[in-house]
C-alpha cells in the first residue's frame, strides 16, 4: 500500500499521482523576515479625552466637515486633512485648538477632539 504511484492500478495512466521528490528543508527552520517599519506604517487612532501632550502634533482630520463643540463649522480651508494641534489636551468642552499645517497665515481654530486622529507608534496605546 505504501508503494509509489506507478505500482497502483491505473496509475500509469491517472495524471494527479504525481510524485514529488522529499523535501530537503526541515520541517522547524524558519526563514528570517525583516518587519518593516517607518512613519507610513505608524497607524492613525483617535484623540482620546485623556490624551495629553497633543501640542505640536499632526493630526488628521477624520471627517470632511469639522467642527466645534456647537456644531459651527470650523474655519478651516476648504479641502484640509491634516492640521497642527496647539493645545496640550482637550479642553473641558470637548474641543483642541488646530491650525492647518503649511497655512500662509495661520490662525486657530476649535475642532471637537473626536474628529481628529494622531500617529502613535507600535508598541504605544
């Protein structure tokens, strides 16, 4: 019964029973893989209520329409998806001040800190 595939019947002519020659690798040798790493695999997350130390960092904007704690839009320009946060944690109303990075004239704005995502490296949380 263990014998090779041209001692079964039919198995000249059945073109699955192939054999295939024994593996020269063993079965518990891994072979390395460098895990990539940079800021482009660094992943986005929320701004938590909690978070501190936010001032001078990118944030990006999760939703085409921000605002602030009222609901009034923010002034921001059209078409913006990343700003600089200038505060240090989320006010008691629920807001951080921003600014649109590379803006000619820059001037702060409120934005509800739920609408903002930051970079955090592996390993942070």
């Amino acid at each position: 019964m263990c014998g090779s595939a041209s001692d079964r019947p039919g198995a000249a002519n059945d073109r699955t029973a192939t054999e295939h020659p024994p593996s020269t690798a063993s079965p518990h040798r891994r072979a390395s893989v460098e895990q990539p790493t940079g800021p482009a695999l660094t992943p986005w997350r929320p701004v938590r209520a909690t978070d501190t130390g936010l001032n001078g960092r990118a944030a990006r904007l999760l939703t085409s329409e921000p605002t602030d704690d009222a609901g009034w839009p923010a002034d921001l320009p059209v078409g913006t998806t990343e700003v600089v946060i200038v505060e240090d944690t989320p006010s008691p109303t629920a807001t951080l001040k921003v600014r649109a990075s590379g803006d000619a004239a820059p001037r702060n704005v409120r934005v509800r800190f739920d609408q903002l995502a930051v970079r955090d490296a592996f390993g942070e949380g």
